[in-house]
C-alpha cells in the first residue's frame, strides 16, 4: 500500500481524486487531494483555493505537501487548457507538433524546476507530476452521453447525442485547447453544464473505459501502480531477509554456524523431503 497526495486545479479533479479513484483502488493506493492555494486572508486566517494561476503557487503547494507528509508521494492534476505561462519549458512545450510531447516537455520541466528548490531535495523520488490533456472534462468524452442521466431536457439529450456523434473519432485526449473547443467549452455548448462533483459520471464509464481511451491519463496511473508494485517486491525482500537472519540465527543456536547459506538449503530441503517423504 502507499499514499499519494493529488495537488489538483479544482473541486472537480479533488472530487474525482478523493471518491472515484479510491474505489478503483480498493485501498492499495490511497489517495487524497487538495486544491492549490491561492490567496489567504491573514486577519481570519481562511484560505482560498482552487485554480491554478500562477506557477509558483502551485510550486509552493507541492513542496509544503512534500514537507508535511513524509510518508507519502506527491503528484499533480494540472490542466494543459489555459496554464499560466510561467510554467517550466511553457514555451518549448507550446513549439512542439503534437500536445502529447508538450506535456510530457512540461511534466519533465515541473520535475526539473523542483528539484533545483533546496527544499526539494531528497525528495525527488516521491515526486510524480502529471498534466491533464487538455482538461479534466476530457475524461468524459470517453462517452459523453453519460451526462444525459442528468441533463433530462429534450433539447439537452438531443445536443448531447449531437456532441457525441462528432467527437467520437477523436480521442478524449486529442480534443483540442481552443477557446470555444476544448472539453468543457463544448458541453457548455451541449448543456448548461456545471463544474461539479463528476463521480456519479466517472462510476458510469469507468476508470478502466477511461485509461483505454485516454492513453495519457493511463500512463500516470501506470506509474504510480509501477511505484506500489516497486515498495511491494522491496518489502517482500525485506521480509526474506530477516528470515534469512532468522535461519542464521537458528543455526547458531543449534550448532550449524559453521554451514554455509547453500548447506543450509540444502539442509532445508532434506527435511522437507523426509517429512513428506
């Protein structure tokens, strides 16, 4: 089991963090999630979060969650549609052909910006940033039409069957960053569509129809599955070697100091064939 702490854009990226891939989950990866602080009011001392505006306001929530929460990794959930231009590498990443290798330009920049924080180090390896292409509303276009068990209106079902008849060729993830056509512009176009708790739609899809339309999005949670899978063959062999302690100590007690690892193994597998013998 480990903890990642999800520093997200919005409510609905902490929502879906928080309830959605928990349960997909099960608790071998637990996840927990804030919004980016941006403004806190000193004489009350209530904080404002949600929005990334500026680079190093998420920058500070990232390294005060590295801080604070020793035990745990910590990654992101950033928007490409409309983030702030004084990301590391934003301009590099806004040169490239294609969208996928500008993020993975600006993933790597955020990582590379991050560790150069003197804070940062000895932390670099529970630090996993990720990109949403081109915004969380994408993931819904996995099959939009999930949304017309919320949207009951004539009118409203009938866009939604629209949006989906032309952007089914598309994948969720190639669903461009303009200003009237990325994912949530277009639903705004289908349905008065509001930002909201998206958990009930994210159920109906399914995490798993999700990562095989969103390639991107799949690839994140691969590596945070690669990191749990990693923890899980290190413990294994944590355990394997007390137990090899165990057995030398055993074999001290009871004369056999002298025998080497391979002599008691030996040693070990003719008792097991004489009691099954």
């Amino acid at each position: 089991m480990i903890r990642v702490n999800v520093v997200a854009e919005g409510h609905a990226e902490m929502a879906f963090v928080k309830t959605s891939l928990n349960n997909y989950y099960n608790g071998e990866i637990i996840m927990d999630s804030r919004r980016v602080l941006t403004g806190r009011d000193n004489r009350s001392g209530r904080e404002y979060r949600g929005g990334v505006t500026t680079y190093q306001k998420a920058k500070n929530d990232i390294l005060r969650w590295l801080r604070e929460d020793t035990g745990a990794y910590v990654t992101t959930m950033f928007d490409f549609f409309r983030l702030p231009t004084d990301f590391p590498e934003y301009q590099r990443a806004m040169e490239c052909p294609d969208h996928l290798s500008a993020v993975h330009i600006l993933e790597q920049g955020l990582k590379a910006d991050s560790i150069s924080d003197t804070s940062f180090q000895g932390k670099e390896e529970r630090f996993i940033p990720y990109i949403q292409l081109h915004e969380f509303e994408a993931l819904l276009f996995t099959d939009v039409r999930v949304l017309k068990e919320d949207y009951l209106e004539i009118d409203e079902q009938k866009n939604l069957d629209q949006l989906y008849e032309e952007t089914k060729g598309i994948p969720p993830e190639e669903i461009n960053h303009g200003a009237e056509t990325a994912p949530s512009k277009r639903l705004l176009h289908a349905v008065d569509y509001q930002k909201s708790d998206p958990c009930a739609w994210i159920e109906a899809l399914t995490v798993e129809a999700i990562r095989g339309k969103c390639p991107h999005f799949s690839e994140w949670l691969g590596r945070l599955e690669k990191v749990h899978t990693e923890l899980q063959h290190q413990s294994a062999a944590n355990k394997g070697y007390d137990a090899l302690i165990a057995l030398q100590q055993s074999s001290k007690e009871n004369g056999l100091q002298d025998m080497t690892l391979d002599e008691i193994n030996a040693e070990i597998r003719l008792a097991r064939e004489e009691r099954h013998g």
